[in-house]
C-alpha cells in the first residue's frame, strides 16, 4: 500500500491531491484501472469524494473511463503527446513572456534556488524528482502572467503531460543537462529585462526541445 500524506482540505480535495500525486509520481501508471472502493478505503474515505476527485482529474485529461473497465489512468500517445507540446510550447511562451515583467528578483533568487537543486540531482538521477523540480521551476516564471485564459491553457498542457512527464527525462536523460542550462539562460534574459518577443521565442525553443529529443529518441526504438 502506498503510503500517502494528506493535505489540509475538504475530502474531496485531499482524495484530488491523492491520486493526482501517484499518477505523477508513476505509482499510478496509464492503463491502471482506479477502483474507487480500494482507493477509498486506503485513503480512509467514502466512495463519494473518491468518485469527485476521479471526475476532476477526469477534466483535467489524467483519468479516462472505458466501457466494461471503469476509470483508468490515462496514457498519451506520440501524436497527443506531440500535439501537446506543441500546444505549451506556444502558451507558455506567451505565458513566460507576459510575466516576465511582473517577475521580481526574489522570485528570480527562488528559480535559481530551485534549478539549482536541479542540477544537484543530476548526479544520481531521479526523473520523477526532476520533473517536479522543472514544474516548480517553470512555475515560477508564468505564473505572473496576467491573462488568466493563457495561465488556465498553460496548467492544462501541464495536467495533460503529467503522466508521462514522469518518464520523458527517463526516456532522454542527456535533455536534462541541457534543459538546466537554458534556464539559467532564460533567467538571465528576465533579469535583464529583455523584450517580450524575445523571451517568448526562448521559453518556446526551450520547450520544443525536449520535444524534438523525444521524438528522435522514439524514432530509434
């Protein structure tokens, strides 16, 4: 039994946060059937916060319910997960380049703090640390954005990778020395105050990168 810390919250959000973070964390893996009854009484719950955290994460594209199966954790194929990054590739972008700047110099020491320990965890490589330590990262960078329709299409493209996020470095471990690099690169360019378009155009070959690393990767499979 996966042993799960809950969060403060009603307990349909702690049963959200629950099985949100073993799909993240690949202790969920795609095709993995939730079965509300285990899930409940493992968490301690009723069936019926259980059953309003698998429709959230439903929304979100981290669950599917399939006929005769039940909900199960989603998978992304190479054409989803294609069309995907591509989608956040442009989003964010817009995204990072909006709040650029809003973005203070605290939150510039904190994104450096945390690509820091990013390039600590290089050394004995944990993907799934890793990409939490990237969406934290990133995180910190789009947030300011003040177009709350980018923002919500941003945290979407997120939600949707999530599953398979835990994997891509795994997959192309080489892209993690170079994704570091380039966000001390994007810091420096927020620090320096550098044009929108500018920035759009970095944070979004920063994404298409790990992409195209991905892709090339498959192709050799």
């Amino acid at each position: 039994m996966t042993e799960t810390v809950l969060v403060a919250g009603s307990k349909s959000e702690q049963a959200y946060q629950a099985v949100k973070a073993r799909i993240v964390e690949g202790t969920y893996t795609p095709g993995y059937r939730l079965v509300l009854s285990i899930i409940a009484k493992d968490l301690g719950f009723s069936v019926v916060p259980v059953r309003e955290a698998i429709r959230r994460l439903e929304a979100e594209g981290l669950v599917k319910f399939e006929r005769n199966v039940g909900a199960t954790v989603a998978g992304i194929d190479p054409t989803e997960y294609l069309y995907t990054m591509q989608t956040l590739s442009i989003v964010e972008g817009a995204a990072t380049a909006l709040s650029a700047p809003l973005v203070s110099a605290m939150d510039i020491a904190r994104a450096r703090a945390v690509n820091a320990e990013m390039r600590e965890c290089l050394q004995h490589f944990n993907p799934v640390r890793f990409t939490q330590l990237n969406q934290d990262f990133h995180s910190v960078l789009f947030e300011h954005c003040p177009n709350p329709h980018i923002l919500d299409l941003v945290h979407r493209g997120w939600n949707r990778l999530a599953s398979l996020r835990s994997s891509t470095f795994r997959f192309v471990p080489g892209r993690a020395h170079e994704s570091v690099d380039e966000h001390e690169a994007l810091l420096q360019l927020i620090e320096s105050g550098a044009d929108a378009d500018t920035i759009e155009k970095a944070a979004r070959l920063h994404r298409s990168a790990t992409l195209d690393a991905y892709l090339a990767q498959a192709k050799n499979i």
